[in-house]
C-alpha cells in the first residue's frame, strides 16, 4: 500500500491523491493493482484547441443527431465550425441530452450491513 492517505471507497478522491480499490470486487488469484492517479486541476483548459479525435468524435455525434432527430429537434451547429474543448463539450452534452432524455440510470445503493 501506498503511504498517501485516501478516502473511502466509493468516494472521489481529491485531486492528487490515490483511489482505493473497492472492498468485495477483487478478483480472485495473484493481481496486480494499477493505482491511477487523478490529473491535476491545470490539465483543464476550455480554451485548447481541438484534437482530431474530438473531431472524430464530433462527426460521429454529427451523424447520430441527423440520422436519429428531426430538423426541428437538432442543434444546428456543424462540427467543422466547433474549435475549442469547450464549444465541443457543449455540443456533445446538447445532443446528448436530446438523444437521451431519460439521463443516466442511477444505480440503487446497497444498504451497509
């Protein structure tokens, strides 16, 4: 184990800590934990250009909002004119919403015994 301290699992851990394994879902047999740290807060900028996977991204969302809305029900951005993390993020999230209105699903908490 690491000397850093961490929360509880299930819980987020803040930035530049260490998140435990969960208790109960370890596999059986010899495994090797990779631990993963969480990025730092400066790894965000809205502001960065995008990168040709977020293009591709954008045209797979593109082609899933025209292929499954009505006119009347789509964004009306073009993903070639989407130039930042941020106008991307944005895209994404509106027709996602649209084409998911149900949401996530949250899952049911067990009750600790």
């Amino acid at each position: 184990m690491s000397d850093s301290p961490s929360k509880p699992a299930g819980k987020r851990a803040a930035r530049g800590q260490l998140r435990k394994p969960v208790r109960g879902r370890e596999p059986a047999g010899d495994v090797t934990f990779i631990r993963i740290p969480v990025p730092p807060a400066s790894a965000m900028n809205k502001n960065r250009p995008i990168s040709d996977l977020i293009k591709a991204q954008l045209l797979h969302i593109q082609h899933a909002e025209s292929a499954r809305l009505p006119k009347h029900k789509r964004d009306g951005r073009r993903a070639e004119d989407i130039r930042t993390e941020a106008e991307a993020a944005s895209y994404i999230e509106a027709v996602t919403r649209v084409l998911h209105p149900q949401g996530r699903k949250k899952s049911k908490r067990r009750k600790s015994s």
